[in-house]
C-alpha cells in the first residue's frame, strides 16, 4: 500500500492544528480528512474506513478516548493520540483503550509524520518469527504468525504495537533488554527519546496480561521472564 492510497482520519477540534496536520499529511502524500468532534469522529471512521487515525484527548460531545473504545469495538485500527495532558494516568488509559501509540502537544510535525509511519510500519509488518507454532511461556501463549494471544487459555486482545513488543521480549526470554534496544527493535527509532512510550506501553501490557510476566530491571530495562 502507497502512502496515496493510505487513509487518515485527522480528530481534532483546533482548527489551527487540525489544519496544520491535515497539510502536512496531505503533502507527504497520504488522503486525509477531519473530524472536529466526539460523534462525528466516530461516523466518519464508519463511512471513511482510514487505515490510522490521529485523535486528540480532549474533544467536544465525548474525548478522544470514548472515540477510541466506539471506533476500535466497530473495527480494529491504528490509533495515534494527540494529548496536552502528558499525565502518565491519562496515557495509560489511552493505550487501554486501543491506541497504539500517543504524541504529547506540542510536538513536531516532523515527529509526528515520523510516529505515524512508523506505527503504519508495524500493522503491515508481514508475519515472521513464527516457527512451527504457538511459543508457550507458562500459561501465555503467542502465536506470532496470527499475532493472537492467550493467557490462561483466554485470548488477550494486544494494539499492533503492544503484540510486537510482547513478540520481542518473547524472542529474547530471559535476557534483559534496554529501553533504547526496545525502541530501536519496535518502534523502529534510532534514539532514546521515547522511553516513556517503553515504560506506557510494559504497563499497558502488564495490565492485560498480568504484573509478574515481565520483570522491571531498575536503570536497565526488561526481561520476559522464562517459563518456570
């Protein structure tokens, strides 16, 4: 899929900045429409069917995370949240909900081009690594050609990105690696900038799966731990 045959949906109730992504996108080649709120966010990913949507937090008639829960229950598909609360709270909410990955106002559009590609990277990212089935590490089990997930024979639904970085750790059980390696190896980054964006997205992964599955090296990084 070209970038010209990529649909984006821009949800954002500031004209200004709504008008600012939408040039930007538009001009690095992607189609592109807006919404300005809550319910018409929600209709026009329904009629448009885009293929990542860029979502403001905090939006008229309901935010950007009821948005989230409404779009994703419909169809599953790429979010990246726009937020001016660079609270750890509200981000851990919004990759609850289904977003993939999350931009904090203000940002760069350079940056911001960068992160949508790169979360767009990971959802058309074929299937690899997956070996003659399902890896089992205890009661977890990932098979990485479906990119499906059970835990307890209970099947965990996981964003693109959350599965990718479960899929890492997975491929490197036991050893501990570092958030500029996470970064590098999921996110595709080449610095340490966003190591917030590892730390969100281990708590996200922690709360679907369960605390003790992935173990916090203070100062150095993460390790899936082996299967007892």
């Amino acid at each position: 899929m070209t970038e010209n045959e990529t649909r984006v949906l821009i949800v954002e109730d500031e004209p200004t900045i709504a008008r600012a992504v939408a040039d930007r996108l538009a001009a690095e080649g992607f189609a592109v429409e807006v919404a300005a709120d809550g319910p018409a966010a929600v209709e026009r990913a329904r009629a448009y069917e885009p293929h990542i949507v860029v979502l403001d937090v905090m939006l008229p008639g309901f935010d950007g995370l009821e948005v989230c829960r409404r779009v994703q229950a419909e169809r599953p598909v790429p979010v990246l949240m726009l937020t001016a609360r660079d609270d750890e709270t509200d981000l851990l909410v919004g990759l609850g909900v289904g977003a993939d990955d999350y931009v904090t106002k203000p940002f760069s559009m350079r940056e911001l081009v960068a992160r949508l590609r790169a979360v767009l990277r990971r959802v058309e990212r074929p299937a690899m690594d997956g070996g003659d089935g399902p890896v089992r590490v205890g009661d977890l089990e990932v098979d990485q050609r479906a990119r499906r997930v059970r835990r307890d024979g209970r099947e965990v639904h996981l964003t693109p990105t959350e599965f990718d970085l479960l899929a890492c750790l997975l491929r490197n059980r036991g050893a501990v690696l570092t958030r500029a390696v996470l970064l590098e190896q999921v996110w595709d980054w080449a610095d340490a900038s966003g190591t917030r964006v590892v730390d969100s997205h281990v708590k996200a992964l922690r709360r679907k799966l369960g605390q003790e599955l992935i173990r916090t090296v203070h100062g150095v990084g993460y390790s899936l731990e082996a299967a007892p």
